[in-house]
C-alpha cells in the first residue's frame, strides 16, 4: 500500500512545481517613466518628452563609438550643452557624480541615507 501512496502523493505535490511558467517568459512592458496623462498640461508633457528623446539621439550619436568612461562623459557634456542653462546642467551633473563615489557599495536604505545626507551637505 505504501509503494502506492507515496509516488501518488510526491506527483500530487511536485506537479504545481512543474506547471509554473519558464524564466525565460516574456517579462510585462515597464511602464513609462513620466506618464504625461497625469500631468496639468499632457500636450506640453508630451513636447518635452519628444524633445528630450531627440537630444539624447542626437546626443547619442555625436557620442557613437565611445565606450566606459569617455562615452558617459560624452553624453553628459552633449545632453547639458543642449540644456537652457549648460553651466547649471554640468553643476548638477558633477553634484551627483560627487554623491554617487561618497556613497558607493551602499545599498538599499544605507544608500538612501547616504544620498540624504550628502544633499544636505552643500
């Protein structure tokens, strides 16, 4: 009777295991980063969107060929000249790269704290 029972049950149990979907399964579209529906004017949210996708294509490919290091200054540097104020754009750039070596191999709330306190710091 038991060499019945305990195959029977281990397929009982085991099956669900088996019946779950691969990893490989396409993974759900991310929603959009700014969802502009949600905003008090969704046609001016749109038209910088749009304008901000164009300046980082032209940004990207003034920068093509560029790789680690070099490629990453390459962006910055072309993103901020198109900015309304370039000298504001490198500033805040170079804020945040001061901010991201203070609190790096910091994760999760560590790294929020981190980030909190280096703003505070002017």
């Amino acid at each position: 009777m038991l060499r019945i029972l305990l195959p029977t049950a281990l397929l009982a149990f085991c099956a669900p295991v088996f019946a779950q979907a691969p990893s490989d399964a396409p993974k759900p579209k991310a929603e959009r980063r700014f969802d502009c529906s949600k905003a008090k004017d969704p046609k001016a949210c749109e038209e910088r969107l749009a304008k901000l996708k164009a300046a980082h294509e032209q940004a990207r490919k003034a920068c093509e060929g560029k790789k680690g290091e070099e490629g990453r200054n390459c962006m910055r540097h072309e993103m901020c000249s198109q900015a309304k104020d370039p000298g504001k754009c490198e500033a805040r750039v170079a804020r945040a790269e001061k901010i991201r070596e203070a609190c790096k191999g910091k994760t999760g709330e560590e790294l929020k704290s981190c980030a909190r306190e280096q703003r505070q710091q002017k």
